[in-house]
C-alpha cells in the first residue's frame, strides 16, 4: 500500500531534522533507520520530496546544477 502525503511528510521532517542535528540515525514511530552518510540522506530527502510531490500531483521537482569554471584563458 502506498503511503499517503501525511506519512511521506512525516518521515520527510524526521529525517530532515536528524540531518540538520548531524544524527545518522531516524527513529519513525517503532522503527529505527541509520544511514551510513549525510550523502545517503540527502537521496533519501530528494526521492521523498519527489514522492510528495507525485502524491500530491505535481510533478517531482527537478534539481539544477550549475558548474562555474574560472581560467586566466592564457
């Protein structure tokens, strides 16, 4: 069964918080989730929030980078 926009919200904040306190570790409810880096959370984060955003029907947010290079151009 898939979990409802509150369920995804919930687990969104708590690992959001985890990460923000420097945790690697999310306790949801009765279940307990330890992530081996800050690397692995941030995917966690970014598929969740894309989760959230299919469930509340938009379309999953796209992220952008930018790379800026700098040379003398000798």
């Amino acid at each position: 069964m898939a979990d409802t926009a509150e369920q995804i919200a919930s687990k969104l904040k708590a690992i959001r918080d985890a990460r923000d306190t420097g945790a690697l570790f999310v306790r949801h409810g009765d279940t307990q989730t330890t992530f081996r880096s800050l690397a692995e959370m941030n995917a966690i984060i970014a598929d969740l929030e894309s989760q959230l955003s299919t469930v509340q029907g938009g379309a999953p947010k796209k992220r952008v980078g930018y790379i800026v290079q700098k040379c003398k151009g000798l």
